[in-house]
C-alpha cells in the first residue's frame, strides 16, 4: 500500500466517496431573517406584518425566487403560515438556531416563504442526533480547516462566500441509515478488527481531511489499527469543541489562561482589534485577556473567525430596514459568546500539531483500488440522492399538505 505523507493525498480517499449524499448551502436571499438573538427576529417580523402592502415590498427586499405572492410550503418540522407573505399575519414562526458562519451561532425565522432555497431535504433529516460536515469553499492560499462540524443546522457558506458542501451523517432522523458509502463501515470493520460506527468515521474525518494537489476534499483511511484509534480519539475531541461542549460541561482553557473582561465592553463597540504584546482583545474601550495570538490568527476560509464574528453583530445596517431592527446596546450574553469563541479556537489551536503529527505518521493507507476490489466503490447512484422521508404531514403552498 502506498504511503501518505503532508503534502500528498493522491492515495487518499475523496471525501465525496465516504460520505456521498451532500447538499448545497443554504442560499437566504436576504439578510433580515437572521440575527445573534431571536428577540429581534420577532420584532422584525411584527414590524413586517403590521406594515401596508407598499411598505411590505419594501421591508421584504423581494428577490426572483421570493416576492409578496410567492407560493411556499412549511419547511419540514417547522411552523409558519403558507399564504403569500401579502396576506402574512400573527405571530413570528419561532426561530431557531442556525450555524451562520464558522464558529458563529444565530437565529433564523425558519419560514420558507423567506429563503430563495432553503433545502428541505436538510431539514426533514434535522434532530437531536444529526450531525453535519460543512466543506469549506476553496479559497487560494487559504489557511484553516478544510471541514467544519455542526450539530445545528449549517447555513453552509463559507467565509469568502464561496459555495462548499454540507453532509449530514444520516440520511434519516434518529441516527438512522448513515449517509457513508454502502459497505465501507463494513470494511473497516474487518480491517481493523473492531467496530466501525458511523461517527467513528465522522471523527476522524475530521481529524485528517485535507485538499491534493487538484484542491479536492481527500480523507486518508489507514491501514493500521492503532492509527485509526488514536485517529478517532482526536477528531472526537476536535467535534467536541466545534460543539462547544456537550452537556453542561464546556470547554475551559486552565485557570492562567483563561479570558476575562478587563475593562467593560462600551455600550455600542465600532471596531475590534488586537496588541499582540499584551495578549488582548480591544473591543471598542472594553478589554479582554488573555486572548492567545493562535485564536486572533484562526482563519477559516481565509477570513480571521473573530472579526467576522464581530463584524455580524456591528455592521452598519441601513436605517428604515428590518435588519436595523436590533439590540440598541451589546447585549451581556454576546460577552459570554465571544469569550466561548475565544477558548475553542484556542483549544483547536493546540490539537492542530497533534493532527499533524497524526497525517505525517500515518502509514499505508487503504486505497481507492482496495475499495473498489471490496466493491465498495463506486458509490451506487442511490446514495448521491436524498432518502424518502416524511414522517409528519408537511403542509404545502395555500395550506395543501404535500406528498413525498
């Protein structure tokens, strides 16, 4: 078997060929709809339903795919009217969490008649249990990581705006049928003389993927056990701390390094920056420290993750819109966040040498060849599509219930 090293993952496996059931991002059209708290979202949406029809085509900022009389069904699992949005009344359908960015949580009114594509296929398979690989979009001489996790629904755009993939880990909800290529779980098995679940292999996805020299998306799988393992152990840590935690337990970094509030955060922070010698987050007067330099230099993309994560919550929106409708004054709880974004960039960091070290020694690999032998490969057709799912009746355009 041939052997791997950093700066060759010709023998490895595409990451298209493991987990082949993928999905587009998300593509909102507008970005009122979204927000870092879900208050504002409901004041948004009232603002909306209480205007004339003439201010409505205004506040909705109307696109081909959605204007005031486009017909849209509920989006799987959520609830929200499915009259055209000319005749929308009563409450705000209850946001929910979304992964907006890397690393960056928000709120989405999950109403459909709102979104340009909103990928029901995503939604019909979201649960307590799924998982989510979001593929970053290729952005030349971009440091960062190839692949994020989420346990939320993945907006899916990269940074730079450039179109990656999401790849939930099932095809069904309740961790049913993983979406993994037909007996590879199977042939891992075997090879390492153990049981390979679906979120061993998710884990160590996560620990090893990278790009080859054609910029595509290559996982190398070992040929060694013991690789494997400590392969596995690794990524479950880095999924830890992409999901912040799991539980009440959250990640800390030691007492001494740990970030705090200096200097209180101003009501309304412009600009956020970084002094290296002092180790510290300026936000706007505020002060925050120990800040390690590996967190203020974490890129995703090629885009710094704090100053876009700061830059959604400060960006100048412009007067008479709904996306203006917004916290007058920093909330305390985006505090708390940033501090929590901080300590898992930084505890990201320190495995970084750790995946390294792992990809430079990792030994013959399974190859392609093999899995093609063990008829793994090529992926049937079948597994490229969405599974069949509807579980609950899905109310269509006009209050039609659809039929899958």
């Amino acid at each position: 078997m041939p052997h791997v090293t950093n700066d060759r993952l010709t023998d490895a496996i595409e990451l298209s060929d493991l987990m082949p059931w993928s999905v587009a991002p998300l593509r909102l059209g507008r970005g009122w709809p979204v927000a870092p708290d879900a208050a504002s979202l409901k004041a948004r949406w009232d603002r909306f339903v209480r205007a004339s029809a003439a201010e409505r085509e205004a506040l909705l900022e109307s696109s081909r795919a959605r204007t005031l009389h486009t017909a849209a069904a509920q989006l799987p699992g959520q609830r929200a009217g499915t009259e055209p949005l000319a005749h929308a009344e009563g409450p705000c359908p209850e946001p929910v969490r979304i992964l907006h960015g890397p690393f960056d949580e928000q709120w989405l009114i999950p109403d459909q008649r709102l979104i340009d594509a909103a990928r029901p296929e995503l939604w019909r398979v979201a649960d307590e249990r799924q998982l989510y690989l979001v593929e970053q979009g290729y952005v030349p001489e971009a440091a960062g990581p190839v692949v994020l996790a989420s346990a939320v629904l993945p907006e899916g755009r990269s940074p730079a705006g450039r179109p990656g993939r999401i790849r939930p880990l099932y095809r069904r909800p309740g961790a049913a049928e993983p979406n993994i290529a037909p007996g590879l779980l199977q042939h891992l098995s075997g090879t390492y003389g153990q049981d390979v679940a679906a979120d061993d292999l998710f884990a160590w996805i996560l620990a090893t993927a990278g790009r080859d020299a054609r910029k595509e998306c290559r996982v190398p799988l070992p040929a060694d056990p013991d690789v494997w393992r400590r392969g596995v152990e690794l990524g479950r840590r880095v999924l830890w701390l992409q999901r912040r935690g799991a539980g009440t337990e959250r990640p800390k970094l030691p007492g001494g390094r740990r970030p705090y509030v200096r200097a209180p955060l101003p009501a309304r922070p412009a600009e956020l920056r970084y002094d290296r010698e002092e180790e510290a987050l300026l936000v706007g007067d505020g002060r925050i420290s120990p800040v390690p330099t590996a967190a203020w230099d974490f890129h995703v993309s090629g885009v710094r993750v704090l100053e876009q994560w700061f830059a959604r919550r400060t960006a100048t929106a412009e007067p008479g819109t709904l996306a203006a409708v917004r916290p007058a004054t920093w909330p305390q709880n985006w505090t708390s966040e940033l501090l929590e974004v901080v300590t898992v960039l930084a505890l990201l960091t320190e495995l970084r040498p750790l995946q390294d070290e792992l990809t430079a020694a990792l030994g013959d690999l399974i190859t392609p060849a093999e899995l093609r032998g063990a008829h793994v490969l090529p992926v049937p057709d079948s597994a490229l599509h969405p599974a069949s799912v509807l579980d609950h009746q899905e109310e269509g355009p006009g209050g039609q219930f659809a039929l899958l």
